[in-house]
C-alpha cells in the first residue's frame, strides 16, 4: 500500500499541497495587479481542508488519551481544536475581504489567522510534550518545537518591521500602498515585513508535515443508528418496535 493511502495521511498531503499552490498563485495574480474573485474560492477549499486536518488530530489525540483521567490533557485538546477552527476561518475572512476593498476586515481575519494559528501550534507542541514518551519519541516533539520556534521569531520581526515602516512614512496609508520602489522611505521595512509574513505562513505550512505520519494510524468512521425499520409518517407505523441496528462504513470512500 502506498504511504499516502495509509490511514487518513493524504488529508494533511492535500493540504500541504493546496496551500502551496494557493500561495503561488495569489503572488502570481498580485504581481499581475490582479485579484480574481477564484482566489476566494481556492482559500476557502484550504479553510475546509484544515478545518478537517484539525477536527481528525482532535479526534486522534482525544481516542489516545481517553484513558487518561487527568482533565488538563483534554481540555488542552478541546483548546487546540478551538484554535485551529478560529485560524482556518480567519483565512476565510482574509481572502473574501480584500485589503483594497475592506481594509478593517482584511487585518482582522489576519490577525485571526495569524494570532490562534501561532497559538494552536504551541498548544499541539505542549501535547506533544505530555504524550511523549508514551505515544511518540522526541524526534516529532523536537521537530514541532522547532516550528514553533520559527513561528514565533517570524511574528516577531513582522510586528517590528511593520512598527518600523508606520514609523518612517507618517501620513501615508501603507496598508493600501500595492507600489514600492528601491529607496523609497520605508521600502526596506516593507520588504522585511512581506518576507516575515510568508514566513509566518511558510511555518504553518510546515507544521501540517509532522501530522503526515501520525493520520497513517488513524481512520474515522460514521456510523448511522436508525430509530424505527421504515420512513413512514401514519400513526399505523409509529407503534413498530424500533430497531438500532447500525451500519459500519468508513468516513471517506476507498480505502482511508
């Protein structure tokens, strides 16, 4: 069996490789001074993906430590899925409100998506350092930390070079400048800044790599529980004995 049919694995694959593409193509369209309303729907498709990337390492992390009666490594878990959810739908906000259009909204999905997304990779880093060495060796706590690290020193040069460049162009609405020009006033902290952003996003990206081998060992199912043996709505049926009989059948078609 390929590595990538393995368990739910091709989730965080898809995703890794959606987002990429995402990102290539939006500095593609920018660069064009162009900005498609497509590029909405291809972010959103990356909101779904990670909404799901998030809720099955939930779910995996939730079934491991089920035994465990300690309530902080559960409610750790249920504040990382929360994270996640807030950070995936802040890219929803950032890509259906352009900068040019709604400037206000387009900052505060960024911030929504930068701010529980740094967050949701420091609160799966500290489970990481709970479950380790019972579930996993240090090798993937070792590799978060790193990421996390990377995260954290990426939005500390953005909200510097950012404070910087405010600073050096008073009066001027930098966040709708889309033109810069070598040694213009500002222009170095801009380019620091734009550099410290992709980063930022680089690092997510990132982080979802550590999950490839974790999903290998998990699949989810659905299971229906039927409350009666018919779809009748007359009295006549409604005094049949209901059955509970449920049907087994994995989450996603194939093989995962």
């Amino acid at each position: 069996m390929w590595w990538f049919r393995r368990g739910l694995s091709v989730l965080p694959v898809v995703l890794i490789s959606w987002s990429c593409g995402t990102l290539v193509l939006t500095y593609t369209m920018s660069a064009a001074d162009t900005t498609p309303i497509q590029c909405a729907c291809i972010y959103c498709v990356c909101v779904f993906l990670g909404v799901c990337t998030v809720y099955v390492r939930y779910k995996q992390v939730q079934a491991l430590i089920s035994a465990f009666t300690e309530f902080s490594l559960q409610t750790l878990n249920y504040v990382g899925f929360l994270l996640g959810v807030f950070s995936s739908v802040g890219i929803c906000v950032v890509a259906n409100f352009q900068k040019t259009d709604m400037m206000s909204m387009h900052l505060f999905g960024a911030g929504m998506t930068f701010g529980p997304g740094a967050l949701y990779i420091l609160v799966q880093t500290g489970l990481s350092y709970r479950m380790q060495p019972r579930f996993h060796g240090t090798d993937i706590l070792w590799a978060r930390t790193a990421i996390g690290v990377w995260c954290l020193i990426s939005i500390i040069i953005l909200f510097v070079s950012s404070l910087m460049m405010y600073d050096e162009m008073p009066g001027v609405e930098v966040a709708t400048k889309l033109h810069w020009s070598p040694g213009e006033k500002g222009y170095l902290a801009h380019q620091v800044s734009a550099g410290a952003e992709w980063s930022l996003g680089l690092s997510f990206i990132c982080f979802f790599f550590t999950y490839i081998r974790d999903f290998q060992k998990i699949s989810l199912r659905v299971q229906p529980i039927l409350q009666c043996n018919h779809l009748y709505s007359y009295p006549l049926y409604e005094d049949r004995e209901p059955i509970h009989h449920g049907e087994h059948s994995p989450l996603l078609a194939g093989n995962i």
